[in-house]
C-alpha cells in the first residue's frame, strides 16, 4: 500500500503455508521469530489523517494554549466539555467480552425501535483535577441541555471544587449542541452565566480537529471501557457502570441523571443576533467568546 512499509494479514499458519509454496519450509514458531525479530507486530490503523485542515487552525490552537496557560495559574476552572454518542436502553447488542460463566443473551437483531429508551450522555472533564462527570439525558441532546448540564456540575461539583472562582473556561469542539455557530447555543450560555454569576469563556477547537479535545482523549476512551460488552438492561446498570471510569493516574467519574424534556428544533429568540450580549473576542471571535452575568455589565 506504501512503499517501504511491510504488512500481512495472514495467520501465522498462513504464512507457513506460503512460504512452503515458495521452497521454504519452517514452523509456527520460527515464523514467529521472524516476526519479533522484524518488528512485525499486529496493529491497527491510526486514525491520524486529518479530513481536512482549516487555514485558521494553528492560530486557533495557540489562542486555545494561551488561554489555558492564564486559567492554570487563576483558581478558576478549565472544562473540556462535549456529548458521547447515544445508547439504547434494553437487551441489545453491545462490543466487548465479559468475564462470565455463561454468555449474557442478547437481542439477535439491535433495532434501535427495540430498545426502551435512549440515553444522550453529556460529558464534563475537569482538566485541572483530572475529574470526570456526566449528566444522561433521557430526552435528546439541544443546545439547553448542554446548558443545563454545566449548571448541574456548577452547582454540585463546581461551586465547592473553586469557591474563589471568578470565571470558567470551557473547552469544546465545533458542532453538535454546542456548535459554534448556534445562536440558540449562545442564548442559553447567556442564561448559564446569569444563574451561575460567572463569566464563561468559550474556546471552539477547529473544524477536523475534536479529538485534541481533552475529553475525547482521557475521560471518554475510560468510560467506553468500562462499558464494553454490557448489556444496558437498566438504568442503574448503566450509571453504575459509567461510574466506574477511573484510572490510576487519579481519573475518578460521577453519574447523575438529568431528566426533563429537551425537544429538538428549538432556536435563539427573533432578532437575537441584533440583541446579544455575548462579548466576542477581536482574535477569530467565531470561536472565541464570552459570556458575562448581566449585573456584571460589559
């Protein structure tokens, strides 16, 4: 496929079997020295091609650098924030083994129409304490609920975590209900500062480039694994399980779930755009802005 890069994907038996066509006979075992001594160990693809790439993209990750560098040294928080894909509630199919006596039977088909609910997990990653949380919604993943996720963890975790907190840096990717060219996403921003009383700084990283995002790199890849090959029977099956991502280097997760109804198609109030109170910055403002109580004033 590239010159200068050796691969198979034959079985080591294969391999034997080949070479034997070709006049060379060997064992298992030898192949198998051939193998290490070459350097030849089995390994996936790397998912490190960028789609694409944004002419504003390095600039973007230095605004995103420096800001983090100003957050470090303030008792203020830096969050990387951003949802994890659905799942289905009920005995469907899910990747993974188990240590058990006998096979858990699942579904032989993973309609989503058989499942008994959908949940939409938001995630929160604390990078400074190295904590993760996260908020299942049990209606459908909007621009509020993302909102109202960050109030929760402000309000439970948050608030005792950095008492001298002044503001909040949120760290998030480009799209979804957080995307930065909702409108209805910066409305309810709006609203979250003014419960919170802080400002919220938001830096979006670029388009193609989400799995920089902290969350996406040492928080979900731990709650995935904690997941695998559980069927979510239940509820309580599944909070227990999220809540089990931990890792030695001190991750620890808390579950909580938010329940309320979040229709999907909602948007900013008419003439929000003229009325906005959202502060954004001189440097690529479509990706870095502000949001600031209203009693703070601008």
């Amino acid at each position: 496929m590239r010159e200068g890069v050796l691969w198979t994907n034959f079985s080591r038996a294969a391999i034997v079997t080949e070479l034997s066509k070709r006049g060379f006979h060997v064992s298992v075992p030898v192949v198998s020295q051939l193998l290490d001594r070459h350097h030849l160990g089995r390994r996936k693809a790397q998912k490190t091609l960028p789609l694409e790439r944004h002419a504003q993209r390095d600039q973007q990750f230095q605004i995103i650098a420096r800001y983090r560098a100003q957050y470090e040294s303030s008792p203020n928080p830096i969050l990387s924030i951003d949802s994890k894909h659905k799942e289905f509630l009920g005995l469907l199919f899910r990747a993974g083994r188990l240590y058990t006596q006998k096979a858990h039977q699942a579904l032989d088909h993973d309609f989503p129409s058989a499942a008994k609910g959908v949940l939409y997990p938001h995630g929160i990653y604390d990078c400074k304490r190295n904590l993760g949380h996260i908020n299942l919604g049990l209606s459908h993943d909007t621009s509020r609920f993302a909102c109202d996720s960050m109030a929760y963890w402000w309000d439970h975790v948050g608030l005792s975590a950095f008492p001298q907190a002044t503001s909040i840096l949120m760290l998030c990717d480009g799209g979804g209900s957080n995307a930065a060219n909702r409108h209805v996403f910066k409305y309810h921003l709006e609203q979250l500062a003014d419960r919170i009383g802080r400002e919220i700084r938001v830096a979006h990283y670029p388009p193609y480039c989400s799995k920089y995002n902290p969350i996406e790199h040492r928080f979900f890849p731990h709650v995935t694994r904690v997941c695998q090959g559980l069927l979510f029977s239940s509820l309580d099956v599944v909070c227990r399980a999220m809540a089990r991502a931990s890792t030695k280097t001190g991750l620890a997760t808390t579950v909580h779930v938010l329940d309320g109804d979040y229709p999907i198609g909602e948007t900013a109030p008419k003439n929000y755009k003229k009325t906005t109170k959202i502060l954004f910055d001189e440097e690529l403002p479509a990706w870095n802005y502000r949001a600031v109580p209203a009693k703070w004033g601008s």
